[in-house]
C-alpha cells in the first residue's frame, strides 16, 4: 500500500490549504513553481471560468483555479485511489464547484462534451498520451475559440502534435519539465 503525501494550494481562498494524495509513481503532481507561473498567466481568465482537469491525479490543479475564482472544475481520473483522495479533499475544503468523474480519460473525451474554458492535461508522461488527447478535444468540440489548454512533458514540444487551430500562448520549464499553455484560436 502506499503512503500519502500532501501538496499545498498557493493562492486564492484555499491558499496553503493541504490537499492529499497517494505517493506513487504514476502521480506526479504539478510542483509549486509550475503552478505559481501557471496560475499567474491565467490570473486575468480564471474569474468565471469552467475547467476540465484531464488524468486529474490529486486534483490540485482543479483546487487551485477554484481557489482563484473559476466557477467549476470538473475532473476526471481513471485510478480509484485518486478518486478517493479528490472526493476527500473536495469534502474537505467544501469545494461543490469541483465535479469528479471515474473514468478513462479518451474515453470520456469520445463523449458528449462539456465545453471548457480552461483544459489541464496532465497524462503520465511514459504514456504518451498527449497527442491522442488533444486531437479528442480539438475533434469532438471540447473547447471554444480562445479556450487555454496547459501540458507539460518531459522533452520539448513538438510542434506538429499540437491541433492545427492551437498555438503556445506561453511556455517554460522548470527542471526536466516543459511547460506550456496553448490557446484555440478558432
């Protein structure tokens, strides 16, 4: 069984607010300098906004934009015990705009939509999952025109794997992880 760490909410309402998760290979929560320069370059767009947190993990990223005034954030994992640790902490800090869905991610993505105005994507990175998630969103209308999609990985981007209609917005890295924030154009 493994053991549970913490991450701490940075800004906002909830800011250093514990959230809990299991400590296991295949999580990789968004470090704190990421999220700092993630959430300073949506400050201006959270108010309001809806966000789709895609192989959520611990949830934080969720918890940070609704910390910072999105209106809803809805999650989704496939990992039960995540699950369990996300329903935990939204119970915890009463977070009723965060919805949590139990499910594989591409195949939610081949669903209906939910059209987001923020997408975290957030896969483990020895799936290579980004380039099949990105083309769902793009293809089954996830996302509006002027909707910010943020990623990171462990290389460089290559460019062709971003949907013809997105382009970096913002980029950076922090360690051995690259980050960016795309925006769809149209």
């Amino acid at each position: 069984m493994s053991e549970q760490s913490s991450i701490r909410i940075i800004g906002g309402k909830w800011r250093s607010r514990k959230v809990i998760f299991e400590s296991k290979d295949t999580l990789r929560p968004t470090p704190d300098r990421v999220r700092e320069t993630l959430f300073n370059w949506l400050a201006p767009h959270l108010p309001g906004a809806v966000c789709l947190d895609l192989y959520a993990g611990s949830g934080v990223l969720s918890l940070e934009a609704l910390s910072r005034g999105a209106k809803a954030a809805t999650t989704v994992d496939i990992d039960r015990a995540n699950i369990i640790n996300m329903e935990q902490n939204r119970e915890k800090l009463q977070a009723n705009e965060m919805s949590i869905v139990h499910k594989n991610v591409l195949d939610m993505l081949a669903q209906k939509p939910m059209v987001a105005d923020i997408a975290f994507v957030g896969p483990p990175y020895k799936l290579r999952l980004l380039k099949t998630t990105f083309e769902l969103l793009e293809n089954n209308d996830w996302l509006h025109a002027n909707s910010f999609i943020y990623f990171d990985q462990d290389e460089p981007l290559d460019p062709d794997s971003l949907p013809a209609t997105w382009s970096i917005w913002r980029q950076s890295k922090a360690g051995r992880v690259y980050f960016y924030l795309a925006i769809k154009e149209r």
